[in-house]
C-alpha cells in the first residue's frame, strides 16, 4: 500500500481542472443494464471505484470499454448472470445501486449485502422497501440480497430516513420506476445534483423522470429504453477540496471545470472564514462548468465559523473533515457538527497527532484554531479523511506521511499529480519505504 510523503507549508499557484464526478457516474454506469443498446458516458474519472464498478458490470453481462480520454462505451451482452458478489461489492458500497435496474430489466437481482464501513452503518434498508413497494420480492439469503418479480407497477414511495434521504436508494428507485408499469412517486427522494444527472441519463434513454433535484420525483414506466450519451458533472467534492486547499494553505488557485451551483453552502463557509471565491462564466448555463478563482493569500486571518453536514443543498459531509482541517489554523473556536454521519470523526484523532485541539461530544468537534500544525505520521481512515489529512500536512510545518492512501485513489483522480502541478511537494511511497 502506498503513501503521501508531505513537505508543508508550500504556497500552492496556478490551475486545477476538475474531473468528472465519481458520484455521479457510477449510478450512470449502472443505469446502462437498463437497456440492450450502447450507453456512451464521456468525462468519467479514472479511479478505483469507477475500475472495480467496470469490473462488477463486465461479471453481470456489459461489455465496457474506456478510452484514454475518459469516454466510457457500455453494452450489455448477456443477461444470464445477475449475482454482484460479495468479494467485489465489499471493495464498493456502491456496488447496491444495480439493484433497481438489474430488478427492473431481468426480474432477478442478486447483490451482496455491502455491511458496515469506517464511517458506520449505512443500511440498505430504504433501498429494499423501495423494491418490495414496487413489488419486488426480498430474502436474505447467505448474505445476498435476492429480489424477484414477475413485473413492476408504479407506486408512492416514501424514502426518508433517520439521518435524511437517500442517494442511492433514490437512484435504484428511479431506475426500478423508469420500467414499471404506471406511475413511480417518490417522496423525500435526495435532492442531491447527481440524482438530478441520473434522470437527465434516463430522460435521455427515453424514461420520463420528472422533479429530480426536488423531493418529489414522478417517473411514468415505459415499455423499454434505447442507448445514450451523456457527458458526466465534474466532481462537485473535488472542486470542494481544492477549494479548501488554496484556503488552507493561504494561496491562490484556480479551478477550471467547476461546478460552482452545487458549492454555494461551501462558499458561503469559506466567506463566512473570510476566504473570497470570484466566479467567472457567471451567466445562466455556464456556472455548472465555471473557472473559480480562489483568493487566500489576501486572508490575513481565518475566522472561526459553525457548520453543521445536511443533505444536500446543505454543506456536504463529504467535506466535512477537509474543513475541519482548515479551522484548525482559524483565529478562535470553531464548531462542527455532523448529521449525515455522526461517527465521520476518524481524522479527529489523526489531525490530534499534528497538534491540533479538538474536542468531540457525540455529533459536534469543537476546534480550537490558532494551533500551529506539526508534521506526523497519520492513518487514512476513508476516503475524505484521507483528503483532509492531505490538507493538513499541506498547511503544517514539515514532513506529514499519510498512509494508506488507497482510499484517495478510490474518489480523487492523480491528487498528488494535481497538487504537485501547483506548487505542492508530495511524493507517493511504498508503505514499506515512508518511515
């Protein structure tokens, strides 16, 4: 397993294209078993989820073939297999979201239950009420989900759930909908962009998703759907990350390819910390792929702020521990709180490692900025962990090594390529050779 070595305290100058948003485009992928036709998906990321998801639709009869720029060609050949195993699901829970459309083209969806993950439980729970209101039949069997139908119909679906909606419970939802006989309701559906790029897809193919990014999304059923192509969002977290970087490390950067409508709840927090973003293509069409720039060498201080995750169009908490790190250098106490995901505090223990002062009672981390960070050695726990540990050895003085960063190649196309562009100095090492 590899490792970031990092040199801190290195001004960061220049441009970072965003890539395509892994999010997003996994869904996508998946909605691709909906149809016997080609589905052309363009901008997809290179990552290990977007690999092992490849390599879960090839074992489920999709022929998938990607070029060198990201353009993403996939074609289902065979239905004769529709078991997502458990030794690929584990690596991905997103893996559940061929649920709804295996259910809804084959009539038999066998996926493996995905269990826990370093941020807790993230039951499946919503996504198989969604299958059995539409008349899907669930057992549990050796740890497989297997759902069977002999034909779905239409039906008012309530998907909220104790921490808010769900994302992929939404999508497999619509995806099980765009084929059943009638009208598919969901109410509480995720607002989330993504869901909103899976309907346009499905629009696309010949479905009739209508609502998406609202709560309430309608789908009329039709008979069948033909292929697509579609060009995917960029990657609103990455664009968030960066963002937070030239923050950090009080620099200036600019992001090309920024999907600066879905990041309004971040830059309201980066004002209200006093870190300016001017965006330009700011007329109606352009702000979903914009060029942002980022002014932090003009921040004299960082000023402490709250934050608490929501559902989206609230601060996400896939950007939760990223901003955590920046309040660490913040001039005063700041407070974080987390209601997606109440156990997402891994880092808090590792970014304590660096000196930093932080104190957690249940769903809320009080910082207490002002701190001057230290280089260490740290774990990476999950992926965005990961990124905000990456930020904290960016800001801290001298050498931070983050291990395991296996989790960053799982959401973050070539990071330390993209930083080292712009001034960072990161090397990755074999585990074995970091100290």
């Amino acid at each position: 397993m590899d490792s970031f070595v990092i040199e801190g305290q290195t001004a960061l100058c220049g441009e970072i294209v965003i890539s395509g948003s892994k999010n997003a485009s996994l869904p996508l992928m998946a909605a691709a078993l909906l149809t016997n036709e080609e589905v052309i998906l363009e901008d997809i990321p290179d990552l290990r989820d977007i690999r092992n998801m490849a390599g879960l639709l090839r074992e489920l009869g999709c022929e998938v073939d990607v070029d060198g720029s990201g353009v993403m060609r996939l074609r289902v050949v065979d239905e004769g297999d529709s078991h997502a195993r458990y030794e690929i699901v584990r690596t991905m829970r997103a893996s559940i979201c061929v649920l709804g459309p295996l259910l809804a083209k084959r009539g038999i969806a066998k996926v493996s239950m995905p269990g826990g993950c370093a941020i807790g439980e993230r039951p499946v729970d919503l996504h198989l009420r969604g299958m059995e209101a539409l008349g899907g039949e669930i057992d549990l069997e050796a740890g497989d989900i297997t759902a069977r139908c002999g034909g779905l119909c239409g039906k008012t679906i309530f998907l909220g759930g104790p921490f808010g909606s769900t994302v992929l419970g939404t999508a497999n939802v619509m995806c099980a909908g765009v084929l059943a006989d009638g009208f598919t309701v969901i109410e509480s559906a995720a607002c989330e962009p993504e869901i909103v790029e899976l309907a346009n897809l499905l629009n696309l193919m010949g479905g009739c998703v209508r609502g998406a990014g609202t709560p309430r999304v309608v789908i009329e059923g039709v008979k069948e759907l033909h292929g697509a192509r579609y060009r995917v969002m960029p990657d609103r977290i990455e664009a968030g990350t960066y963002a937070i970087a030239a923050a950090i490390t009080r620099s200036d950067l600019t992001l090309r390819n920024c999907p600066v409508d879905c990041l309004l709840s971040l830059e309201d927090r980066l004002r209200a910390a006093g870190v300016g973003m001017v965006c330009h293509g700011d007329e109606p069409g352009m702000r979903s792929r914009a060029t942002v720039e980022v002014c932090g060498s003009v921040v004299d201080v960082i000023r402490p702020i709250q934050v608490t995750t929501q559902p989206y169009p609230g601060y996400p908490t896939d950007l939760q521990a990223q901003l955590m790190a920046m309040l660490c250098f913040a001039d005063g106490i700041s407070v974080v709180t987390e209601k997606i995901y109440p156990e997402r505090f891994l880092h808090v223990a590792e970014l304590s490692r660096m000196g930093a002062h932080l104190y957690r009672q249940g769903p809320t981390v009080v910082v207490e900025g002002g701190r001057r960070l230290v280089g260490a050695p740290v774990m990476a726990s999950d992926l965005r962990a990961s990124a905000g540990l990456v930020l904290a050895g960016l800001a801290a003085s001298g050498t931070t090594t983050v291990n395991r960063v296996y989790h960053l190649d799982r959401g973050y196309e070539k990071m330390e390529e993209k930083l080292n562009a712009v001034g960072a100095k990161i090397c990755r090492v074999d585990e074995g050779d970091s100290g």
